[in-house]
C-alpha cells in the first residue's frame, strides 16, 4: 500500500474508535457503497460506509422474492467481511436507515458482525442502543437536520437506555442527496442550512456538558467545505456524492458516467414513496414520472416500513428505480445525488480523493 496519507486536520475520535482523517464516507443505498467502496476509504484512515438497504439484491442469496430479508442478512455480513479484509484496522461503519423494513435486523446484523459504527436516519433511531446492547465497541451516531431532533434523541436516549450518541451526523436536506429528513416544502428553508444547525447543535451540546462530536454533512466537497465546517465547530464531515466517481465505488461504471460533466440544473427532487423527498440526477426515469408516463410500480421487495407504492399504489417502486440505476440501466434507474453533482469531471482513486482532501495546509 502506498504511504499512509499525510495531514494536519484533527484525527476524529467516536466512541472507542479513532479515524485518523475526520471523514466519514456517506452510506450510499442498494450497494453504491458496499464493500469496495468501504474498505478504500477505511484502508487510507477515514471512515468507510456500507450502506445496508436492500443489499442483497446483487447477492447470490437472492434469487426470488421471498429471499429479499435473508439475503440482505447475508450480504451484509459478507461485505463487512470483505470491507474488512481491505482495511484490516480501518473503521468500517454500516448506514442502516429507520425507513427500512428490516431496520432491526440489519441493525443486529451488522453489529453482530464487528461493524465498528451504525449511522442511522429517515426517521429518529430511537431504539438503536437496543439492538446493538451486546456489542458495546459498536458506535452509535444517529443522522439529524435540526437542534431538536438531536434533543429529543439525547434526552430519550439517556431516559430510556443510559446512553447517549456517539456522534451526531448533522444532514443538510437542501444539499445532501438520497431521501432528505424533511418534508418537501421545506426544502430551501434557510433554517436547516449547515451554518445554522452546526453552531446550534455544538452549542446545545455543550450546555448540557455532552462530549459528542458533531460531523457535518450535505454539500461538502473540498479542503475549503471542510475548513468551513470545523470553523463552525464540526469535529468532522461526512460526504457522499464526491466518492460516487471513483474507481472503487461498488455500482456499474454506466451508473458513474450519469453523475460526469453534469450541470447544476441537472438536480432534481423526486417524491419517494417513502413519503420524503429525494435529490436526483434529472433521467429519463425522472422524466416518465413527472411526466406521468410509465414506471414501475409492482412492490415486489417490502423493503420500506411506509411505503405509498405498495400501500396507496402511487408514485413509484423505488428498490427496482434504484437497483436499476445501480447495474448502470440508464433508461429505468433513478440516480441520487447531492447538489454537488455538477463538480464530478472523472473518475479518480478513492487515494487521490482523501490525498487532495487531507494534505496538509498552513
Ligand atoms: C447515491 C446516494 C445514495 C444514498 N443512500 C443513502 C442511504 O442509503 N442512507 C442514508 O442515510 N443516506 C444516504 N445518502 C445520503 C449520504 O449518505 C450523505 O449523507 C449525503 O449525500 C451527504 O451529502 P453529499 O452527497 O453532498 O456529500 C445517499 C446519497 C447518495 C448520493
């Protein structure tokens, strides 16, 4: 392997885990970010993300219908696994959203399985100390948009379980990609701007003497978006879109070459069945459903808790949508992006990335 990168930014220290680049890789759905992706980002000292939703779908465990849960189980484990064979003592987190059906399940999976972290959002984890009980180096940080949300989480958490996060994800909904934590005329309120919502959370923190590191998210691309952040008194970022346009991202290479020489006018918002908004590279899928032409609409995976599609038949199913996108089906794929979409010009190495990212400045 190549030399370990060098840096002056902080190391970011989560629970019983200390990544020495404070960048956290965005979990990325239906095997964007799986273990590929993960283990590269963990193998150079940042934290690399398997996001748990719908894996099994490209497994070999799947093979009809009713195998959707199981294979999703057995997936996961086999990415940790082979996260972890790239990044023997790197930090590999798993992304497990409360939206999903099999939340709970995967939640146990993944700890079961030696993750080192579980982020969690689309919707307030709530019962993540639960699952994880058994596995105390488990770290546990739950994705929010608002001082509230994080609040009502620190102040349930320490009722209910004793225990507070470990970190705090703090998600921007008007620049961060995939399903985004608000409704959609709240989109563009200056409110959930990272500006305000970092300062507000450090501050709650601190009034309460909590010693929980806030990690910024959404929109975040280069060295001066992640000076911006510390300044404001993150501890840490998470991104996501900067990492879709590298060699080892784990989707079909016709799925990266959606996100190049794009425009910013190219974002879109889509309704997701799960009943939230969702940012978008604008397709020809984005272009049938709000044109009102003809998607995919048969449930055929349960794969979400509230689910329009299988329950209203509206909108669209969004694990066939996104799972096209994922093996490069240009036509039928839905592609989720970050505002940032526009900055992507070719594919580079996950290195490249971390090295321009991390070197040290004066
Ligand atoms: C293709 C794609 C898939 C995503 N899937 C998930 C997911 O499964 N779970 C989740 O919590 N967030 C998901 N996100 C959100 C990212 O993890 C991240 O927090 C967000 O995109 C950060 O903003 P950035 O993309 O501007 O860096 C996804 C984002 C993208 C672009």
């Amino acid at each position: 392997m190549a030399e370990p990168i060098g840096t002056n930014l902080p190391p970011l220290k989560i629970g019983r885990h200390v990544a020495r680049l404070p960048i956290i890789q965005g979990g990325m759905g239906i095997k964007v970010s799986g273990a590929r992706l993960a283990g590269a980002v963990a193998r150079e000292g940042a934290v690399g993300v398997i996001a748990a939703v719908a894996l099994g779908l490209s497994s070999p465990y799947y093979k009809k219908k009713s195998d959707y849960f199981n294979a999703n189980k057995l997936a996961l484990a086999d990415e940790i696994a082979m996260a972890r064979q790239t990044a023997p003592d790197g930090i590999i987190g798993v992304n497990c959203m409360v939206a999903i059906t099999d939340h709970e399940a995967m939640v146990r999976t993944a700890a079961e399985n030696g993750a080192d972290l579980i982020i969690s959002g689309a919707g307030l984890p709530l019962n993540l100390p639960v699952y994880t009980r058994d596995h105390p180096d488990c770290a546990l940080l739950p994705i929010v948009s608002s001082e509230k949300a994080a609040r009502l989480i620190c102040r349930r958490w320490e009722h209910t379980h004793g225990r507070l996060p470990d970190a705090l994800v703090v998600e921007d909904p008007n620049t961060a990609g995939g399903h985004l934590g608000v409704r959609r005329q709240e989109l563009g309120n200056p409110d959930y701007d990272l500006e305000r919502v970092v300062p507000e959370i450090v501050a709650y923190l601190a009034e309460e003497g909590f010693d929980i590191p806030v990690l910024s998210a959404g929109g975040i691309w280069d060295r001066s978006d992640i000076d911006h952040q510390f300044a404001l008194g993150a501890r840490g970022v998470q991104m996501a879109t900067r990492f879709i346009c590298t060699h080892e991202c784990d989707a079909d290479d016709a799925f990266k070459a959606q996100y190049l020489k794009r425009k910013p006018s190219d974002v879109v918002i889509v309704d997701s069945p799960a009943g939230l908004p969702g940012r978008a590279v604008s397709s020809a899928f984005v272009e049938r459903l709000h044109g009102h032409g003809k998607v995919e609409m048969q449930c055929f995976a349960n794969c979400l808790r509230k689910c329009i599609c299988r329950d209203e038949k509206e909108t669209f199913c969004i694990a066939h949508a996104l799972n096209q996108a994922q093996h490069g089906n240009v036509q039928d794929g839905l592609f989720f992006t970050g505002t940032n979409l526009y900055r992507s010009e070719q594919i580079v190495s996950v290195h490249e990335i971390l090295t321009e990212l991390c070197a040290p400045r004066g």
